[in-house]
C-alpha cells in the first residue's frame, strides 16, 4: 500500500512563519517531499507505507489553517506522461522496488517538440533487472538502450514519443533509478533523409548550434553498396558528456554505435557501415555551443561497378567499362591524384595499378586502421590528353587490419637443421635466421634442426615503411597448422616471454622484430612444429600505443577492443609465388574494399 496525501483546502497561513512540511516516510528523518504556505492544490504521494506532516506555527498571527484528506491505493507503476516537464522512478524509490516489476511509461510531447529524458540515478540487479528505452509511442518502436547500471543516460526522441520499461525478475531488488523529462522544441535544417553521397552540417555552422539541439541524419546507398563518413570539422563545448556526434550502424539509432565524436577531434573520425544505412545523431545540451561540424559521406561502388584492392605492395582498382560509359567517361578520361599515373584499358574494365607509396596515395592511421587513399578523377576529352579542370570522380581507399598472424614450422631432428618462410595478411612476413646479428636468412625448407638448438627469427613489414612499428603480441607453437589453441605452446603472450629460453632483441619500436628461442620436440611425440605470432602495427610517432606498451598480464578491455581485428593464417606455409594450399589463403569476402 501506498498513501496518497491530498490537500483538498487550505483557508489560510501566515506565509511568513507558519507552514506544513510532509516527509515520504514514517518520521521527519525521511525524505523531504515539500513545504506549503499556501493553497495551490497540492498532492503527495508516498513511495512506501508511511507520509509524515508536519504543522508548524509561530507565537503571532493565525489563520483558518489547513483542510486535508489521506487515502491508501494500491502499487502501481507506469503511465502515460504529457506534461512538458516531469519525472519517472521505479516503485516505491528511493526504497527497494518489488519483485516482478513490469512498468512501462509512455512521455508524449504535442506541437514541434520532442522528448529529452535524463537518468539521474539507476541502481538495479545488474544480471536479472533492467530499463529499456524506446523511440516511439511503444515497446514495438526502435530500442535505444538497455540500461543495466548508471552512466550517466541520455535519450532524445526523433518525433513526439518516448516509451520507458522498467523489469524486475522474481529475486534480488534494489533501490531502482530515477529519471526527468523535458520537451524540447525542434529546430528547423536539422537531420533528414540523405541519399548517395554529399555534404551535411550542424544547425547554423559556421556559425554557433543552438542548444538543446538533437539531429538525426539518415544516410542510405544503393543495395550492395557501403557508406563511408568523415568530419572535415569539428568544434564542439569541451565537454563529452554535453554536446556530441553518435555514428550508428545502420537504419536508426537503435543499431549498434560505431563511435562518438567530441571537442575539436577530427583525428581517426572515419566511419563505414556495414550495409547500406548509417545513421548519425548531433546532440546539445543546454548551455555552451559552438561552431558545430562539417561531414561528407561517400557510397562505395557496387560489384559490377567495381572495385580496389591492396596487397602488400600495391594498390589496385578496377572500375567497369560499363559504368563508366553511364556516366559519360571512357579509360583515357581517368587519372589519380598524381596525373602522371594512368590505366591500363581493355574493352571490360579499366585497371590501376602502381605502388601504394606512389601516384599520390596518402597514408594514415585511422581507428587503429592504417589507412591508404586516393582518388580517382576524370578529364573528359576527345584527345584524351590531360585537362586541369578535373571532374572529381571516386574516393578510393584500403584499410590495412592492426594485427596479423605468421606462420612458420620446422622439423625437430636429432641431427640435422633447416627452414620455411610464410606471409600473413598484413605487411608482414616471418623467416629463420642464421644467427643473432641477422643478416643471412635461412631458405631451406622445411627447416630441420637439432633438439634445443637455438633459432633465430625475424618479422618485418614486407614493405619497408619507417612511419610504422612492429610489435609482438604473441607466438604459439603447435603441431597443427590449423589448431593454435587446444594443443599449443606458449612462446610468448601479449608481449610477456612464456618460455624460458625465449629472447626478444626487438620489439615494438621498430618496422621489424627479431628473438631466439632453443628448438624443442613438441610434447616429445610431433616432429613437425608449427610456429605462429601474431603482429600489431602501430604508428611510430604514438608513444601510448600498444606497441609501447610491451608486456601486459592482463589486458585491459579497451586495449583488446582498439587492436582485436579479424586476422587470416596461411598454413601449411608456401614460399612467395607459390600457390596457396586449400582453404588456407585469404578469404575473398574479407578482402577489403572501401
């Protein structure tokens, strides 16, 4: 039971000196629910059994006092709230609410508004407990969040509803959350549909956004295309918590978020989708503003448009006659940043290829990517010669993953020695050396050698690249190529030395790594080992970044979610130049493509 207190009349107070005070709860140590000096239709509801009232006068001056009536009601919880500005808890907070709570409020704004809420406080059952926010009139509408423990949550409507849940499950209860809403009237040039490609900004930039700002852009390509989004600028209040940029991964902000963008930050603020929607939201509290932000987002070309791709050593991009001929161009329109590069043209396709430190290709690192870019561009003429009045045509770009796995095996031999290179997926190969000063590679393959003799192995980016470190995350000897996990062997793990006879030379600040360790007979029953390491890059002039870091025991989250890329192995390992055996190479679907 709860108590509803109503004061039904009030005649009269000294509003100077007299008042009533009500607490929510059975004494005035309970939490203070308000004071009244004079008649203003007042309600008090109690979040437990108890209210206490309090009436106070002082030594001069009476009225006709106060009239009032008190009635027990039933648990309830929910609702539909219109108000333009209120707040939600869950029951009977700040006390514990009940088991098997299902609360479900509906906040409906009016006219061009849209709803703000806020969570204050959340204190619930982090395992079995929850809140879930909505983008609608009901729980059939997208989902925000789930909300499991506070952080402080903010949530705005794109049109006039919000729907909040609260559940309990039959265990365990705790002090519940409490929320505020507001309406908050919308701005006009804010957010909308956008198709293709193009440029969008926040309200009024260049010059200062307006508070209290929630924007909702839609961005959708054609079927079989992806969205690449950029910030060309970024000037926000210095505050990430107040105003900030939220990029999600598809159709609406229900998606999963693929970043925030905060302060003046343009740096690794690069996003793709993985489909053919993204959805970016600008949000404003209400106070600070700024100069706001400048994006452009691209699609990329379908299949049969075409398509690029980088390997070790070259940047290569296709782009389909047929496309080209719809858009007006032939083979001889078309050059890069550096004109001096052109195509090879046959009758199907047009073909670039040149190396990726060549033809004004730009290099970056973005969102732990090393990123490589270019453009293609167009000069129509009957000549084919060369124009400088460009037509911008296609971004074109490659994505090199932070992390890749090499793979080596030798053969244990009680009396012989000898070796066998591979190459992962990133710029990296790995190779058996001769002795500690590096300097002659050993190619015989396989490589036998005697039982705890001492090896030498190198890995280096197999382009040299002095911009860009090497760092050892781990290597992990097995006897299958194709299981490095249920029968292995830990030489090293994330950077931290697991063999005794393991001896890093270098690792970390340099385009290559270098350590020994002595040959040994796996599990004394395999003769043929497998060796596999895998490699983070990271750019030299990062001095916080993981190839800085050396050992780490225990691997912070964040660390594991900045690096932890998808990665391919090429085993049984083929020299350079020779076929890939079965299954082994990489995949075409993870070939990328921006």
């Amino acid at each position: 039971m709860n108590v509803f207190f109503s004061l039904l009349l009030l005649a009269s107070l000294e509003k100077c000196c007299d008042y009533i005070k009500v607490y929510n709860g059975p004494s005035i140590f309970h939490p203070f629910l308000g004071e009244i000096k004079e008649f203003r239709n007042q309600s008090f509801k109690s979040s437990s059994h108890d209210l206490t009232v309090v009436f106070f006068s002082d030594h001069s001056v009476s009225g006709k006092g106060f009239h009032a009536n008190w009635l027990f009601v039933e648990e309830s919880c929910g609702g539909n709230m219109t108000d333009w500005t209120g707040e939600l808890f869950s029951p009977r907070y700040p006390n514990n609410y009940l088991d098997n709570s299902y609360c479900t409020w509906t906040i409906h704004s009016t006219g061009n508004t849209t709803v703000s809420l806020t969570f204050n406080d959340v204190d619930l059952e982090t395992c079995c407990d929850y809140i879930r926010v909505y983008d609608g009139p009901s729980t059939l509408h997208p989902l925000l969040e789930e909300i499991r423990d506070y952080r402080n949550q903010s949530f705005k409507s794109t049109g006039n509803t919000l729907t909040v849940l609260f559940y309990s499950d039959s265990s365990v209860t705790r002090r519940g959350f409490h929320a505020n809403w507001i309406f908050v009237a919308t701005h006009p040039q804010c957010g909308g549909q956008l198709y293709d490609s193009g440029m969008f900004y926040s309200p009024n930039y260049p010059n200062y956004y307006h508070d209290n700002a929630y924007c909702v852009w839609f961005l959708s390509a054609q079927q079989g295309q992806r969205i690449f989004l950029t910030f060309a600028d970024v000037q926000l209040e210095r505050c990430c918590d107040c105003d900030y940029i939220t990029i999600h991964d598809g159709s609406s902000t229900g998606y999963p978020q693929l970043g925030k963008v905060c302060y003046n930050d343009t740096t690794h603020q690069a996003f793709h989708s993985s489909s053919r929607y993204l959805t970016v939201v600008f949000t404003s509290d209400f106070s600070g503003v700024s100069h706001g932000f400048k994006a452009h987002f691209t699609s990329s070309l379908t299949a049969n448009e075409g398509s690029v791709d980088c390997t070790s050593d070259n940047m290569v991009i296709v782009l389909q006659s047929s496309y080209l001929n719809s858009l007006g161009l032939s083979g001889n329109d078309l050059y890069v940043d550096d004109r001096l590069c052109r195509p090879n043209i046959s009758s199907t396709e047009v073909v670039f290829r040149f190396p990726l430190d060549t033809c004004g290709t730009a290099k970056e690192m973005i969102n732990g990517f090393v990123s490589y870019t270019n453009n293609v561009r167009a000069s129509p003429s009957q000549s084919g010669e060369i124009t400088y009045q460009s037509l911008y045509l296609l971004q074109v770009g490659c994505r090199m993953e932070p992390d890749t796995i090499v793979q080596i095996f030798y053969k244990a031999k009680e009396l012989v020695n000898a070796n066998i290179t591979g190459m992962g997926r990133f710029n990296a190969s790995i190779a058996f050396y001769t002795s500690r000063n590096f300097t002659q590679q050993i190619y015989d393959s396989p490589y036998e050698v005697n039982l705890n003799q001492q090896l030498f192995v190198q890995v280096k980016l197999t382009r040299s690249d002095e911009s860009l470190d090497l760092f050892l995350d781990t290597c992990v000897a097995s006897p299958n190529p194709n299981d490095f996990k249920n029968r292995s062997y830990d030489l090293l793990r994330n950077g931290c030395p697991r063999d005794s006879t393991y001896l890093s030379y270098t690792n970390g600040v340099d385009q290559y790594a270098r350590f020994s360790f002595r040959a040994f007979k796996f599990l004394q029953t395999h003769a043929y080992v497998h060796l596999q390491c895998k490699v983070i890059i990271c750019p030299d002039n990062d001095y916080n970044s993981r190839c800085r870091k050396g050992c780490q025991y225990r691997r912070k989250r964040s660390l594991d979610s900045s690096y932890n890329t998808n990665t391919v192995t090429l085993g049984p390992i083929k020299l350079r130049g020779q076929k890939p055996v079965a299954g082994h190479g990489v995949k075409e679907s993870e070939k990328s493509m921006e």
